[in-house]
C-alpha cells in the first residue's frame, strides 16, 4: 500500500513538473494586403505542395506549408525592416516583373517543379524538372523571375 502511494506521489511530481512543450512564438504581424507572393512547389501524389510567402506593404511576412493550393501548417512570420522593404521594392523593379514572360520553362512529364511570383494582380512561373532548386531556375529563361523569388525568400528567411 504504502509502495502504490509513493509510485503516485511520484507520478505526479512528475506530470506537475514536467514543462509543458514550447510554446510556437507567434507574429503579432497580419498580412492583410498582401503585396508580393512567392510559392515555390512540387508537383506529387498530394498534389502541389510546397511553400507560399506572402509579403505585404508594410513589411510583415508569413510564410504557409501549402497542400494542392491550400495552407495546411503555418510555418514562421515577422516583419521585414525598412531597409529589408527598400530592398524589396528595388528587386521588384530591377527584375521589371511586368516586361517577363507568363510562363517560362518546359513542364517535364512528371512531377514539374514549379515557382510563382504573384504581384499587382498578375502571376508569372517557372517550370522546371522534379527536385529543380531555385538557383537551378535562374537558366529558364532570362532568370529574373528566380532571382527575384531568391531574393525575397532569403529576405524572409529564418534569421
């Protein structure tokens, strides 16, 4: 008897001690007019799946785990500087976004690559073979759009 009281006492020392698992820091930052959108996906069994950030006016930033076009985890958030925001708008014009082509690249049969940037209310993408990372983007066509999408990507990125 008095071994199955200390076995509780134990265990319950234990649960009451025992840090409950951290907490996933959260943005106080809300995209609510989202400027610029990067995904970068890949085509597979589920679909399109992938990573979309969504940047906006004001700097702040999240970036979404995204199944088949819809978000299925929240991965990080923040707020980009002035500085970050400045360096943001010189890519987006440097890159002339309007002038590149829709679409560049070859869709290969199977499972494409895929990024997009989506801006002023229109999207341009890059195809490319299964598993093509960005840097291997910048050969489709004249690259900028890749350039681009590396550029905002690292500008979110984790720190």
């Amino acid at each position: 008897m008095t071994r199955l009281f200390a076995t509780i006492a134990i265990s319950a020392l234990l649960l009451v001690s025992a840090s409950p698992p951290p907490a996933r820091p959260q943005s106080l930052c809300h995209v609510s007019n989202v400027l610029i959108a990067v995904e970068l996906v890949q085509s597979g069994f589920a679909g399109w799946t992938g990573e979309r950030t969504s940047i906006g006016e004001d700097g702040c930033f999240i970036v979404d785990q995204i199944v088949s076009g819809e978000t299925v985890a929240h991965v990080r958030s923040g707020e980009l500087g002035p500085d970050r925001i400045a360096s943001m708008h010189a890519a987006i014009e440097a890159a002339q976004f309007m002038s590149l082509p829709e679409r560049s690249g070859t869709p290969p049969p199977i499972n494409p690559a895929k990024l997009s940037i989506s801006y002023g209310g229109v999207t341009k993408t890059v195809v490319a073979p299964p598993g093509t990372n960005i840097e291997g983007m910048t050969a489709l066509g004249d690259g900028s759009l890749a350039r681009l999408a590396a550029l905002l990507l690292k500008l979110t990125g984790p720190s």
